[in-house]
C-alpha cells in the first residue's frame, strides 16, 4: 500500500461519485463512438464457443440449469464473440455499434490491489466494413476512446474540487508495438516493460498482442479468435499514486476468416472451427467489426484516486488484504 495513503472522498462520496463518474463516460462514449446500449447475458451455454477462454488457462463459472433441461451454463469471462453475433441479429449497419455492461466473475484471477474475481467492465462492438481492417482506423478509434477519458477528467475535476490535482493524462496517446517494446527492453519481462514506457509516455496504446515476438514468445495471451493479432492492443496509463502501468482497456479489430484459421492453428485450437460462433463467421455470416471492453472499476479506481479495486466495488478478499487495508486507512466496499 502507498506511504502515507488517505482517500480524498469518505465512503459515502465515493459512492456518489462512481454513479456520476459511470453515468458521464458512459454518455461521452456512446456519443464519441455512436454506440447504442443494449442488453446482454450473464451467463452463456458451453456448447456455443461464446465464452471467452481469455489468456486459455482460465476457468469459468459454471451450473446446471434443472428447468431447462438439466443444461450446463458458464458465467461470461467477456462478451467479444457475443457481441459481434448480436450486432448481425439486431440488424446493425456498417458504421452502427453497441455497447453494454458486462459483469463476469473470473474465479482465477490472482487478487492484488488492481484485480478481483469481479469484472465490471463496458464491452462494445461496431461494425466496419472489410476495407477499413486496417492499423489507422484501430488508433483512429483509440484516439476517439481517449477523448473520453480526457473529458472524464475534466468533468471529475470539476464536480469534486479535492480531485482537481489529480495525475494529469498527456493531451495525446502514444502508439508502440509489442516488439518495439521487446526491442527497447530486451532484458525486461512484458510486465517491467509495460512498467517502464508507461512511466516514461504516461499513456499509451500497446499494439500487436497475442502473437509470438522474435524472441519466441508472445507479450501476453490472447484468445486467439476473436481479436486479430495484427490489429488488436491494450490501453495503458502510468498510475502514480501506485507507481504502476495501469491498463485500463483491452480492444481491437476482430478476426476475418483468414485470420481465425491462422490464430486458431498457431494456438493449437482447431477443434474450435466446429463451434457454432466459428462455423458462422467463416461461412461470413458475421460482420466485419472492432470492439473492446472498458474496465468501470478500473477507471473508477484511477479517477478517484483509489489504492485499492476494492475501493469502488464489492468483492470477496483474503483476510490478510483485509488487515493490510484496514490498517492502512483504506475501506473495502
């Protein structure tokens, strides 16, 4: 925990403040991307290769549903084939997009301060013709995305006057790739190396993740259908009250069929081509998209200016975070 941490906004403010904060971005984000909210499951049948199998070694949550047949059921890791699905079944266009609030338990997740087995994130998707599958229209987006952060802050600062000082995000995001990364830092594990461009761009884009590097290895998993490799990246702030890189987005443009193939086959994952999802893109039934999904108590956490995820949501803790954190003057929700 930081030397000396004490929250600018008491309990009862900061749960003012995250419903404002929510409200806001989310407004600011379905106007910049023109988005429109929809509704969205929780949980999803196995058998439909909707789950998201994250970085592969990921379990979900499951159940048996006895009034339906005795079917099996996993609670969402994310939404990213979901999505793309539903934006054929609602009769989207090209340049039309949806977003929604997905909320995943990730029973894995290894718990520290920036994670919980609770995920609350907004998860969008839009739909882009095949032309536009290109590396300027992902940052283009990234770009628009970041207008809202920027907007966010100011409207922060503004509601709550003790956040006015808080860590000013740069007027620009910058861009790198995974293997610029690599090559920069050659010695450094992915995560030093996220530490230390985050520190030195304060916000950045992190391009190309999921596929091998010229050292053999990927800068982190990816699933390997749904975003495609070449076109896909994380957003990333320098967190100072924590001294940390701190992602808060992960996104990108989704694989066509050619790229599905490739990926699935790179990660050994082939037998997946018979799932519904798969057989349905590469008959091109699906639209060609870009989409992410956007942490809310993430984003929370950084704009209030919190220690600790639990700071901004409800979730379940070791008993020794919760010593640590009681005696370091921070409250759970």
């Amino acid at each position: 925990m930081p030397k000396g941490y004490k929250s600018k906004l008491n309990l009862r403010d900061t749960e003012s403040a995250i419903k404002k904060f929510k409200d806001f971005f989310e407004r600011a984000l379905s106007y910049e991307l023109h988005l429109m909210r929809v509704s969205a499951p929780l949980f999803v049948k196995p058998e439909s290769g909707l789950n998201d199998n994250l970085n592969g070694v990921e379990q979900p949550v499951g159940f048996v549903i006895p009034d339906a047949g005795h079917c099996q059921a996993e609670i969402v890791q994310s939404l990213a084939k979901w999505k793309r699905m539903a934006l054929k079944r609602y009769g989207f266009k090209i340049g039309e997009g949806l977003y929604t609030d997905m909320n995943a338990i990730r029973k894995d997740e290894a718990l520290d301060n920036l994670h919980s087995i609770y995920v609350d994130q907004w998860d969008w998707e839009k739909i882009i013709p095949k032309k536009d599958r290109t590396l300027e229209v992902l940052k283009e987006t990234v770009k628009s995305i970041y207008r809202v952060f920027k907007n966010t802050e100011r409207f922060i600062a503004f509601e709550y006057k003790v956040l006015e000082e808080s860590q000013s995000l740069p007027d620009d995001i910058a861009f790198i790739t995974t293997q610029e990364l690599e090559d920069l830092f050659p010695d450094l594990t992915p995560k030093e190396r996220e530490h230390e461009i985050a520190k030195e761009k304060k916000a950045l884009f992190l391009l190309k993740i999921g596929g091998p590097l010229k050292s053999g290895k990927p800068h982190d998993g990816r699933a390997p259908d749904y975003d495609d490799w070449e076109l896909n990246g994380d957003i990333l702030f320098w967190y100072p009250l924590l001294e940390t890189a701190f992602e808060v987005s992960s996104m990108g443009i989704r694989v066509d069929e050619e790229g599905l193939v490739k990926q699935l086959k790179v990660a050994g994952c082939e037998q997946r081509l018979s799932l519904p999802f798969h057989r349905a893109l590469l008959d091109r039934q699906l639209p060609y998209t870009i989409g992410g999904g956007i942490g809310q108590s993430r984003i929370c956490m950084f704009f209030l200016q919190k220690a600790h995820i639990g700071e901004v949501q409800a979730s379940i803790w070791p008993e020794e975070t919760h010593q640590v954190c009681s005696a370091s003057g921070i409250c759970l929700l």
